[in-house]
C-alpha cells in the first residue's frame, strides 16, 4: 500500500491520515504524507451534481502533466471500491477506451464499467448495479490528449498523435499518477479496454513490462490486461471481419470478393483506394442497422443520422457511430457544475465535450499493423492476458479475433467449451491456451460491458482471480 523503499540511514515513517469519514490512507512520512494528502484531497470529488444518495466509495479526478514543454496534461477519474468491499485490499484497474480518439470518461466509466449512469434528463445519475468497482479500484484515464476532459497548449499535437506517443505519455501518466497517490504503489495492477485499445493496452504493457526488468517489487505492479473486441492484427482481423460480414448476410458474394482482394494487405486505419471502395460498398448493402450490435435497433443519435453513418470520411463510414449511446452521457459532462466538480480545467480543455475527437482519429499518424509480436513478448514474460468478443459485433467481430489469436499458435490448455452464468444458461464459450484465454460473451455487442453487464462483471471477476470461467 504504502512506499516500501528502504534506506541504510533511517526507515520511513508510516502516517494513517482519516479525511472527511472517507476512510485511511497510508502513507510515508509526515512531510511527504502532507504534499501527497494535500495533492490527493485537490482531487477527491466531494460530490457530482445529481449523484444518488446512496454512494459509498470514494471519487477523485483532475490533470497529470505529461509534457511540460508542449503543455499536454491527460484527465484521470479514480473511482475506489465500496467502503464495505475493502477498497485499500483491492487491486488497481486503468480502463482504456478506443477509437483512437474515444473517451475512457464517456463510454468505460459513464456507460460501461463505471458505477453512474446518466439519466435521460441528462442532469442526473444513478446507479448501475454491475459496476467493475465492486472487484477493484477503476482509473480512466482520457487519451491521448485532445480526447475528452485531456488538452494540450500545442495545437500541432492532436495533427501528429499516433501510437507511439499516446503510449509514452500513457506511461509517463502512470509513473506520476502513482506519485500522487502512494498507496497504490506496488498494488497489483492491471488494464482493460476494448477495441482500438487492442494497441493501447499491448503497447502500454511492453512499456511498463520493460521498465519494471531486473525490479524485484516495481512501483507499478503489473499483472495483466483484460482486452474486449480488439483490434490486434489488420491482416487477420480483416480476414475474420470480412467473413462475418458475408456468413450473416451482411454483404453479397461480388462485395465479399472484393473485400478479400482489396482489403487482405490493407491497414485498418490507413485502407488503400481499392478497399475503400469494397467497404463503400459494404456499407451501402449492410442498410439501417446497428453494426455494433447486430440485432438492437439502429443508433440515431439526432434524429436523423444512424450509426450506420454515410457521411463520416472513410474508412469511418463502414465503422459506424455509436453516440446514441452516450447521448445523455455528453448533455450531462457539458454542464459547467458538472465539470468544476470534475476540476476540469474550463479553459483549456476542449469545448464542447465530446464522446470522441474526430481532429485526433482523422490524423493518426501512426498504426502498427500488428501486436502480435508484443503478445509473444509479454505471453513470455508470464503476464496473465484474457481476450474476450461480444459475438453480435460486426466492426471488430469474433471471428477476427479469433484468426489473431490462432496466428500466435498456442498450445490448447482447455478445449473450446461454454460457460455459465450461474443461472444455468449458456455466458457464451472458451478457450484457454498456454499465456492467454479468450472467451465470447453471448448476446454482447462491441462493448460487451454495455449489451451484457452481468455476464462482462462475471468475465471481470473470473479474471482477476485467474479462475477459469465456468463450464457448469
């Protein structure tokens, strides 16, 4: 909990400081104890406007630095455990949403994962009874910067973000973040997130894997991430995506052969003409439906656009939009109480709110085309990785994840089987190999969490304890 260095001089003065009935926090010595308090207390949320009654857990939100020269400084909410479920036992989890250019804020924390949800009055909250934070203390983070609540001073920043950069300052973040609040220090930590996040979440780990090398109890205690409808492998995942498009009927035959002869080398981020106009044409024969969860009703987020979005630039149009789905989510953080209460910075970070930054995805600069060979690395490094599909998703299907994850070439520790919620009914199916499982949520959509809570809190649990998910 604590800061655990030693020094031949003295040994560190362990202070427990009681704030405001919220409970004790460890920390090291008087004088440090009060600048890591009175850091911390700046950030702690007395209350949100139109928040319940009921909350019993602790909140805290506000700005790391992570470039001081070009003035970017990434938005963070800390939402603890409940009183009652121990929140200084529990393990730390960094939710990280995708896009690139999404908020963690509007879509993990707001309509996921988190504990609130916006009502359709979009002033107040209530409260969701799957939350994550009922297993482990949740940080989502905003980012890169120019998404959500997180700024930068240079506005060349959001003309030249890419994965390498977003990665960095993810770490750079971290190594700070855990400056401020000590007592998380060496706390087992883990990540989670869902589809573009399938390259945040690689790349963060090999970064926080290579830094901790030859530390025998690393200040960030990494265990391993948790990653929902990735995006891992253009070759192969375009290959799976495809495939589910024709074996749903999504698309004719003619369309599904010029996917596979224009699209196969293609990057996700980046297609050439050739694909571009498969994919135009797979947009165009898909007609009014959801395609990030096949079998609900179309997304229209004002009436008149779907989220099957034809005038979004390509390669976005064929990704669809899904804003319908934080539309009380984005009235609500645009009210001015709602952000001092957040210590949003209101000059500087960027307004209106929205859900995603379309300046920061349009100028991606930088796409690897692959994370495969960061899973060998961090799979020999003895990090624990679960991959789960919600298997209605049709912009980063099942069967593209599954094509990734069976070019890695695992050996099968368990054989594909279903599991149970419980309630003696099929949570969907699994496959546990030799460094990874992976497992399908039945009836779930790309956000699994928000299709299928119940069953994505199941999949959480069974995670953290490293416990195979339930055959019966």
């Amino acid at each position: 909990m604590g800061d655990q260095h030693k020094s031949s001089s003295f040994s560190l003065l362990f202070v427990c400081v009681c704030v405001l009935g919220f409970g004790c926090v460890l920390l090291s010595s008087p004088a440090v104890a009060d600048d890591q308090l009175k850091a911390q207390e700046r950030d702690r949320i007395v209350k949100l406007p139109g928040q319940p009654p009921n909350v019993n857990f602790s909140q805290y939100s506000g700005y790391i630095p992570v470039d001081p020269h070009a003035g970017r400084a990434l938005f963070y909410w800390l939402i603890e455990a409940p009183f009652h479920r121990g929140p200084a036992s529990r393990p730390l989890v960094l939710w990280l949403n995708g896009g690139p250019g999404c908020s963690s804020v509007a879509y993990g924390a707001s309509e996921e994962v988190g504990p609130f949800r916006v009502r359709p009055d979009g002033q107040t909250l209530s409260l969701s009874p799957y939350a994550w934070n009922a297993e482990a203390n949740l940080l989502f983070l905003d980012s890169p910067a120019g998404v959500g609540f997180s700024y930068t001073n240079t506005s060349e920043d959001i003309f030249t973000v890419g994965d390498r950069r977003t990665g960095k300052d993810a770490y750079t973040f971290l190594v700070k973040w855990f400056e401020r609040f000590s007592q998380y220090k060496h706390r087992p930590f883990y990540i989670a997130g869902e589809s573009y996040a399938g390259h945040y979440i690689p790349e963060l780990s090999q970064i926080i894997v290579r830094g901790n090398k030859g530390i025998k109890n690393p200040v960030i205690n990494f265990k391993g991430f948790l990653l929902g409808n990735p995006l891992i492998d253009d070759y192969h995942d375009n290959i799976g995506t495809h495939e589910y498009w024709w074996n749903h009927g999504l698309i004719s035959d003619s369309t599904y052969e010029a996917l596979k002869k224009g699209c196969r080398d293609d990057t996700f981020l980046f297609p050439r003409d050739e694909c571009n106009a498969a994919i135009s044409q797979a947009s165009t024969e898909f007609g009014d439906i959801n395609p990030y969860s096949l079998y609900t009703k179309p997304c229209y987020d004002d009436g008149t656009a779907s989220s099957n979005n034809l005038n979004l630039p390509l390669p976005w149009t064929f990704r669809g939009r899904d804003d319908c789905a934080v539309m009380h989510t984005k009235k609500y953080m645009n009210i001015t109480s709602v952000r001092t209460a957040f210590h949003v910075n209101l000059s500087r970070a960027p307004h209106p709110w929205v859900t995603c930054s379309y300046a920061v995805r349009y100028n991606w600069t930088d796409s690897p085309k692959s994370m495969l060979p960061i899973f060998k690395e961090l799979i020999a490094a003895g990090i624990r990785i679960w991959v789960f599909s919600g298997d209605t998703d049709a912009i980063l299907p099942l069967t593209a994840t599954r094509y990734s994850i069976k070019a890695l070439r695992l050996k099968t520790i368990t054989n594909w089987y279903a599991w149970y919620d419980g309630h003696q009914q099929v949570g969907g199916w699994s496959q546990v190999y030799n460094g990874l499982t992976y497992a399908t949520v039945r009836g779930a959509g790309h956000e699994v969490p928000m299709s299928q809570p119940r069953l994505a809190l199941i999949l959480f649990s069974h995670f953290l304890k490293n416990t195979p998910l339930p055959a019966i």
